[in-house]
C-alpha cells in the first residue's frame, strides 16, 4: 500500500501511477471526502427536522389538552346551570335569593 499526498493507492508500485492516474484519484477521494460531508450535513438536518416535529407535536398536545379541559369545565358548568334551574341544586346561605342564582348563572356561563 502506497500513500500519494491524501490518497491511498494498494498493490500499485508507485512508478506506473502517472500524473492523470493520480488526479483522478484525488478526485475520487475528494469527491468521496465531500460525499462524506453530505451525508453528515444531511443526517444533523434530518435530525434537527425530528427535534422540530417532535417539539410542535407536545405544543399541539397541550394545546389539545388545554382545549379538552375547557370543553370539560364548560359542559360541567352546564350541567350545574341546568340542574340549577331544575332545582336539584339548591342555593343556601345567607344573602341567596333569586339575584343570587341569577348571579352564579351568569358566572357559570363565562
């Protein structure tokens, strides 16, 4: 095996390599050198991309959860205003009238 500046050439005596011969064996090598590079530039984008999806995929996660909570509390607060109304919710306590039903209706329905 025989070293020419950053090429390596096997099994070939370093006098039958001519000047064309080694040109395009640096070529080769930097081209297999650049190749290298690619595919390192390639795989960190490749990787960045995953980091990306992965972070907007947990936003939209709490934000679905976020959404599903809101709808949770608002059909609880319906329910609490219906069965209000129906009566099965009694308001007591001093100071609770009919304004004051009407007043937690009214906060219930924000």
């Amino acid at each position: 095996m025989y070293i020419l500046g950053n090429v390596i050439v096997e099994n070939l005596p370093i006098q039958r390599i001519g000047s064309k011969k080694l040109k395009h064996l640096e070529k080769r090598e930097e081209a297999r050198r650049l190749l290298k590079t690619k595919v390192l530039l390639d795989t960190q984008k490749i990787h960045h991309n995953i980091q990306t999806l992965q972070q907007r995929c947990s936003r939209e996660r709490e934000s679905d959860i976020d959404r599903l909570s809101q709808i949770s509390e608002k059909r609880n607060n319906e329910e609490s205003i219906c069965r209000i109304l129906a009566g099965e919710i009694e308001l007591v306590g001093e100071g609770f009238d009919e304004n004051s039903k009407e007043l937690c209706i009214t906060d219930l329905l924000r």
